[in-house]
C-alpha cells in the first residue's frame, strides 16, 4: 500500500464530560435543523435501519432519552416484529410505537423539547451524579460512560437520516470523532474476541475523511490491544476504507462481504485475517 499522506493517529481514551455533552447538545441540533424542512414523504422513507423511517429514528431518540431521564417504559402491544431481536429491541420499538398518534411535526417539537432538557441536565449534573453505577449496553459501567454510548447511538442516527434521504455531512465534527472512539475504545474485543486473531498479529486500519487519514494500531499478544504504533515493525494487516464505511460496518449498517467485494476496502498482507476481521466488526446490539 501506499505512503500515507496527513496522518492522525486514534488511540483509546477516555472522553471528558464536556466532550460528551457538547456533542450530544450538537448532534440533537444538527437534527432538528434537518428535519425543519422535512415533507411527509421524507419522515416516511425507509433508513437503513430494517423496519425503521426517518420519523422512527426521531421517535428513538425521543424515548431513549426519555427513558435515561426516568420515564418508564410504555406498554404496547408489540406482536412479532422481524427487525426486533431482542428485550432492548422490544423496548426500543415500543417508545416508538407509543409516538403514533403524533403528527410528524409535534414529534419533532418533541425531539426538540427532549433533548433540551436533557442537554439542560447534563450540564447541571454534578461529578458524583455523572460517575454514578450505571447499567449500559456495554456492561456495567457509569452513567458518563453510558452517555458516550448515546453520543456513538445519536451521531449514528443522524448518519442513517442523512443516508435515507442524500444529505450527506457531519463526518468531520466533534461527535464524529466521539463516534469512533467509542469504536476504537473497543476494537480489542472486537479484533481479539470476534476476530479471533492470533498471538502475533499486527492490524493496521487506515480510514480515509476528506485529506485526511486516520491511523488505528492493533496489536494481538496475550490480548488485542489498541497501541499507538509497531515499533517499526510492519503490520500483519492492513484495512484500508472510508471512515463512513468503517462507521457503518461497526454499527451493523453494511454488509462485509458485500463491502469488500464492492472493491470498498482494500485488504493488504494477511487476507483471511483481514476478511475475518471485518465480518466481525459490527459490535452494536
């Protein structure tokens, strides 16, 4: 592969609270300013997300942040719906379905009613309130944990409204690279656990945005592990794509066989390393 020109090299983190909120506070603007405009043809069109339009997106976000601030859960009749496959999926399709009766346009005052709030919460959380124990979908963990969670979940959703309705953008603000920490943070799981790579292994994944490229290391000895470089060394395996399409393979979005025989990654050393790798990439629930 080539030499790699304005490089950013990712590594794991912690993000700090100001991070999380103002890119919470950013993405649910960028939204509602999306949706301004929107006709009923375009709440209607279908996302990327089986069984969900752009106006079940809204209606997610609505209830997840909803339920974060204490609400209960709602009881609907749910039946046996094909794209819901587990309890956090029942739960989820039922603070949508209890938004039916809305028009388009009091979902989306709504949405925006809601994540005011919210961001308005956020910030007069205290330190202690923030790091409370929390349950999230990664484990038990802490309540600002959970939120980077939601910035990955909302700036997500976001992507899939743009994507159903050609309206590309947001890939170069803050919550973009929020998004791709919280993947980063837990590509030693997906690459030692899912991707069963072998001791020894040495995966480089090089993710182009606009001019820039940006550069993952992970090593495999007793465990997967994100590091910031080889020591000189080269690596095993080199995945090279778009950020977007790195971002969708994550979050369950895309097909990985489909993706690479679109000739939409370019696999360098160790191809069925590289191949497995990516046909485990998505971690969402």
């Amino acid at each position: 592969m080539s030499e790699i020109p304005d490089v950013q090299r990712v590594i794991t983190r912690v993000p700090e609270r100001s991070e999380i909120t103002d890119a919470l506070a950013a993405t649910w603007q960028v939204m509602a300013n999306l949706a301004a405009d929107f006709d009923e043809a375009a709440w209607a069109t279908g996302s990327p997300l089986p069984g969900w339009t752009v106006r079940d997106v809204y209606a997610h976000i609505v209830g997840a942040e909803r339920m974060l601030a204490g609400a209960e859960a709602p009881e609907v009749a749910l039946g046996s719906p094909a794209h819901v496959r587990n309890e956090i999926g029942r739960a989820n399709e039922a603070w949508i379905r209890s938004f039916n009766a809305l028009t388009n346009q009091d979902l989306l005052a709504e949405f925006i009613a809601v994540t005011n709030t919210r961001v308005d919460q956020l910030r007069a959380m205290t330190d202690q309130q923030w790091n409370a124990p929390s349950w999230t979908p990664a484990g038990d963990a802490t309540l600002g944990r959970w939120l980077h969670i939601r910035v990955f979940d909302s700036w997500m959703h976001e992507q899939d409204v743009r994507i159903a309705l050609g309206r590309p953008g947001g890939r170069d603000r803050p919550a973009a690279d929020l998004s791709l920490l919280e993947v980063v943070n837990a590509l030693g799981y997906i690459i030692g656990k899912r991707g069963e790579a072998e001791p020894g292994s040495m995966i480089e994944f090089r993710l182009f945005r606009g001019s820039q490229t940006l550069l993952i290391h992970v090593a495999v000895e007793s465990r997967a592990e994100v590091v910031p470089d080889f020591d000189d060394e080269d690596p095993t395996t080199v995945l090279a794509m778009n950020f977007e399409i790195f971002m969708r393979l994550a979050g369950g979005r895309r097909s990985a066989r489909a993706s690479i025989d679109d000739g939409l990654i370019e696999i360098g050393g160790d191809r069925a390393t590289g191949e497995r790798l990516i046909a485990n990439l998505a971690f969402t629930i």
